[in-house]
C-alpha cells in the first residue's frame, strides 16, 4: 500500500499500513520475531539495532503521523531520549539570550535553555528536572496556552517542549504559532502527541521537529503494554534528528520488546474506531457533568476523550466519587478501551496548581449510558439528596 497512503484517509492507513509483502502464502501480519541475533551478512546483525515487529508497528505509526517513527520501550524512554538529543541538533545562535544564560565554564558543554508547560504529564516535569539539577538544562515553564509568554519565552531557546491539550488540566496551545516562533529561533520544536492521537492532530504537518508517544495509551489502546515512540520529519533537519536518535536508542538500549510491539500494531488497527466511540461519549458526559450540582467545574477542551472534573467536598469528595464508582475504573492512565477516573492530586509529582479535587476521566469505549449512571451514582454520594 506504501505508494498509495499520501491519498488515504486515516482510518485506510491504521488499517493498511505495516503490512507485509502481497506474496502467495506470506502472513497478512506481520511477523512476531523472537530472535536476538541474525545470521550474519544482512541488513540487521543484532536485535538492539532492528526487529521486523519494530519495522512494521514503525511503518505504521510513521505513515498515520506524517513522518518516520521510532519504537522505544516506554513514552519515557521516548522523552529521554528526544530530550537527550534536541538540544545538539538546536540551531539557536548560542548565546542570544546573555541575560538569562549564564556562560558555561570552559570546556563544558552550555546548558540547553528548554521552554516547557507548567502542566505537562508529570514524569516529562520530573525528567526536566533531573536535567536542571545535574545542570544540564535551564527550564522556563510556561502556560502553553498563553501564545505570547510561550514566543516570549523562546528567545535564546534550544527546545520547545509542547503538549496540547496538557494532563491534566487540558489547556489548549496554538501549535502552529509556536512551532513557528521555535523555528524562527532555531529551537527544536517537540510535541508530545499523547493525549490528542494522530487522528486529533499531526503535529509534524504543523510545524513540529519531533513528535513523541506514549504508546500505551491510545494507539495500543488496551492498558496491555507499556511502549512509547518518536516520529521526525522527512526534512533534512528530521532526517538529522532521526538518526541521532536512531543511535540514543542503540547506545542506551531502551528497546521495546517484540511481543509489545506486535500487541501495539495489533491495537492501532482499530484507533480509529475507539477514539471515534471514546470521543463521542465523552462529549456527551462533558455536557452532562456540566449541570451536575455535585459538579464544580469541567474542563473539556471539546474534542478528545479526557474530561477533568472538580467535584464539591474537596480532596475528600474526589476520593469519595472515585471509591464509589463500579463500571469505572479507579487507576491512573489512559487511553484504553475501559474508562478510568484517577484523583490527580494523589500523586507527590502533580504540581501544586492542580486542584486537589480534581478527578481526570478517561472514557472508554463502553455504552454511555452505563457510564453515566454509574458515575452519576457516584456523583450522588456528595449532594445533600444523595
Ligand atoms: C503516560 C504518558 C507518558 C509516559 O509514557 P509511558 O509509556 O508510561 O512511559 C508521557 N506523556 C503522556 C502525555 C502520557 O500520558
């Protein structure tokens, strides 16, 4: 199909894309490979270097994003490594911002000035940090929603950090304004694409240098595996960035295995049809939750299947509603087929300015109607009738 998929729609390329051969008696799938090491003389010596499961779930994430993707064991192996190699391939004119970059002592490398959301996912903030402390970083966070702090905040900038809408807050950037002040900067612009999915949006078509993936959530889309990728562009610049992270992952060996590979390809097939059920009942619980006196307030930026609440009765009431729920589920994450409800402000690495009554909703694919009489039950046990 490899020809044909520029003309394609999504839903044809999830479906189509990755597939093997057309040859008489070749698998339709491809092929779950087992092998660390391959017969000498070939195109791959090594497993740490390629895997035919890796290729396949690749050529399918590179063609529904727009660009050539790379398999790691975890969204946050993904994240290291596009963090570890975005600040050498930034072509910012070092010292542009004297003010606010110290100088770097002789002979050591100059720290590379990232710009990231106040709200982005909570271990992308903790790595960022950890790259702070060892002074390998100098961190402006900024609300990515607020355009004009963003392009303010970008002079001198190395990489631009973008996540669209944010966990969990759900604020929405203005991606191609800020990929465009990146750009114009000379910073490396990355994306991570998580919440949204390729089917929301293509951040590479809008101006993105690397866009990266939290495989677990919705393109596997069945809390079944933990996986992440990177996807580039197919510019000169993306080519640069592709192999630089080619040999990150090489070097640093976070590889994902086969069989998680192979259950995310087998996932992705029908993303289109989770997101299309997943979206459609979460718009029909956002407006619901709106009226709900139990109910505060509700963020929903209009489209996706992630709804923030903030419930009466404080920390104690969030507890209480995710406690009563039975068809939700109360456990962190997202973006598989059942719907989880999850106390944000329970975990130690959400910053201060979620509200400790916040619950996050990913909801699934289930009857929406079943949705909402559970979690109306639930709701039920913080208003006085209740
Ligand atoms: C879950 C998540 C990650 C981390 O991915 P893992 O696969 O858990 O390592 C990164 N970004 C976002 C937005 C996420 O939701």
């Amino acid at each position: 199909m490899d020809a044909n998929e520029e003309v394609l729609a999504p839903a044809s390329i999830l479906v189509s894309a990755g597939r093997q051969p057309r040859l008489p008696g070749s698998g339709v799938n491809a092929p779950l490979e087992f092998s660390s090491t391959y017969h000498a003389d070939g195109p791959v010596d090594y497993a740490r270097a390629g895997n035919p499961t890796w290729t396949a779930f690749e050529q399918a994430l590179g063609a529904i994003e727009g660009g050539s993707a790379l398999v790691f064991s975890s969204g946050m192996a993904a994240i290291a490594a596009a963090l570890s190699v975005a600040p050498a391939l930034s072509v910012a004119p070092a010292g542009v911002n004297p003010v606010s970059v110290p100088p770097a002592p002789s002979g050591e490398p100059h720290p590379a000035v990232i710009v990231a959301p106040h709200h982005a996912y909570s271990g992308t903030g903790a790595i960022l940090e950890s790259f702070e402390q060892a002074g390998r970083a100098i961190l402006r966070r900024v609300d990515i929603s607020d355009t004009a702090a963003v392009i303010a905040a970008l002079d001198g900038a190395d990489v631009l950090w973008a996540e669209s809408p944010t966990n969990p807050m759900l604020e929405v950037a203005d991606l191609p304004r800020i990929f465009e002040a990146a750009r114009a900067v000379g910073a490396v612009a990355c994306c991570d694409n998580t919440f949204a999915t390729p089917l929301v949006q293509q951040p590479l078509s809008l101006g993105a240098d690397i866009v990266v993936h939290s495989v677990t959530k919705y393109l596997a889309g069945h809390s079944d595996v933990i996986l992440g990728a990177t996807i580039t562009a197919d510019s000169d610049h993306g080519r640069r960035l592709h192999e630089a992270l080619i040999h990150h992952r090489l070097l640093h060996g976070a590889i994902a295995g086969p069989m998680e590979t192979w259950l995310a390809l087998r996932g992705m097939r029908t993303m289109h049809l989770r997101v299309e059920r997943s979206s459609a009942n979460a718009t029909v619980l956002a407006a619901r939750l709106q009226g709900h006196p139990a109910v505060q307030k509700v963020r929903y930026p209009g489209f996706g299947s992630i709804i923030a609440i903030e419930v009466h009765g404080g920390l104690q009431g969030a507890e209480t509603v995710a406690a009563q729920v039975r068809l939700w589920t109360h456990a962190t994450s997202l973006g598989g087929v059942e719907s989880l409800i999850e106390r944000r402000g329970r975990h130690p690495s959400e910053p201060s300015t979620v509200p400790e009554n916040l619950l996050r909703l990913s909801v699934g694919v289930e009857d929406v109607e079943d949705l909402w009489r559970d979690l109306g039950a639930a709701l039920a046990c913080l208003t006085p009738s209740g």
